[in-house]
C-alpha cells in the first residue's frame, strides 16, 4: 500500500515479519480493488478483522479436530480393553 514502517524485530524473523506485512498488504488491496473502503486506516482495519477472523476459525477447526482425536483414542482404549478382556474369558 506503498507505506514504510520501521518495526523492532529480531533479525532472524525478519524474513516472517516481511511475509506477514506482505499478506496485509494483499489482503489490503484486495479490499480497496473491491471499492469498499478507500482510506488506508480503515482499510487496514478491516484486513486485520477479517485476518482474526480466519485464525479464530481456523484455532475452533483444529480445537474440533483435536477433540475428535481424544475421542477416537477412547474408543481405542475401550476396544482394546474389550478385545483383551473377551481373550481372558475365551
């Protein structure tokens, strides 16, 4: 968006920091080419709403998926006891 920071960061992020302020600026454009919003400030806003937005969607997907590994290795955990218990009987 054709703006100069000057940012602390530890030299060896440096390279991270670069790629996330070249996401903003893409999501940030992609905002002004759809003619929402015109001023940079409320441009930027916006992106960084939407941004949060994506990686709280994406925290509650692997939230969802991580419950749904506990769950399948308790039911592996009772199947087995199940299967050894029926051996013992047999």
């Amino acid at each position: 968006m054709g703006l100069d920071l000057q940012v602390a960061c530890p030299e060896d992020k440096r390279a991270d920091l670069l790629r996330a302020a070249s996401f903003l600026d893409e999501k940030m454009r992609d905002i002004k080419k759809n003619g929402r919003i015109i001023e940079n400030e409320r441009c930027a806003i916006v992106a960084a709403l939407n941004i949060s937005y994506e990686l709280l969607e994406e925290r509650q997907k692997q939230a969802q998926a991580a419950s749904a590994k506990d769950k399948i290795h308790n039911l592996e955990s009772v199947i087995e006891s199940a299967l050894s218990q029926f051996k013992l009987s047999a």
